[in-house]
C-alpha cells in the first residue's frame, strides 16, 4: 500500500497541526491524516500520536474530538 505524506503542517512555535482532526484512539490522543486502504480494501485511518509516531489503525478505534 502507498502513502504519501506531507511536509510540514505545524504552526510556527506551536506544536498542534493545523489542517489536522483531533483525535482519541484507544484513549491516547492524537491527530487523524487521512484514510487508507489495506490489501482487502478496507478503510484504515493513518493517525499520528503526540510523541510522533504513526499507525493505521481500523476506524471504530477512533473517536474524533472536535465535533
């Protein structure tokens, strides 16, 4: 599976992306990019926590934060 990921993305002397969902999967917070899909074609969501780190993990592990 392909991804593209994109440079960038913070605030000057903040640390909050800014076109980035807020999130909480499994209780730790982090930042929802964008959908993927896996082998089978089904939907993944690419997340990147707070310490940086990123995974794809399967959208009823999400829950948004900002609406």
């Amino acid at each position: 599976m392909g991804l593209i990921f994109r440079k960038g993305g913070l605030i000057p002397n903040s640390t909050a992306p800014t076109d980035l969902r807020p999130c909480e999967v499994d209780g730790d917070k982090a930042y929802f990019h964008r959908w993927a899909l896996d082998e089978e074609a089904k939907f993944l969501a690419l997340i990147e926590y707070l310490d940086g780190s990123v995974s794809l993990v399967h959208p009823e592990r999400v829950r948004f934060l900002d609406r």
